[in-house]
C-alpha cells in the first residue's frame, strides 16, 4: 500500500482528502460528516500532527460496502 501511494503522489493524484471533501462527495455538510466520524459511522481519520485526512481507498471501500457503520455501539451479548 505505501509504494501505491508513492506512486500517485509522484504522478500528481491525491490518496488523502479532507473534511469537506468528505462531506461534499456524500453530500451533507462538514458538520453532519464529523458527527458521522464521531459516533462511529464514517471511517476515522488519519492525524499528522493538526491535518485531519481520510484515506481515498477506505472510503471507497466503505462506501462499496454499503457506508455501513465502522463501530458497533452497544451492549455486549
């Protein structure tokens, strides 16, 4: 994976968006996208010190799966 990404990085393609990125390519607001993220529903980020990113492949992963929720919430069995 990490060569994959060195390899868009040097012909120019981004493997990581933002938030508002997030947020616009599931058309919600960036607000509604961190609640998501927070509770569970969206896929975590990667922090690099105060840059807060979301890997292009996992959201396309999760989004072919269904955008299901990422944590299960709730009592153990």
């Amino acid at each position: 994976m990490a060569t994959l990404n060195a390899v868009a990085e040097q012909i120019g393609e981004r493997t990581h968006i933002d938030a508002d990125e997030c947020a616009y390519r599931k058309g919600i607001s960036k607000r509604h996208w961190m609640r998501l993220v927070d509770r569970g529903a969206a896929p975590q980020p990667i922090r690099l010190g105060r840059l807060v990113r979301w890997s292009l492949t996992t959201l396309a992963e999760w989004e072919r799966g269904g955008c299901k929720p990422i944590r299960q919430v709730g009592r153990a069995g």
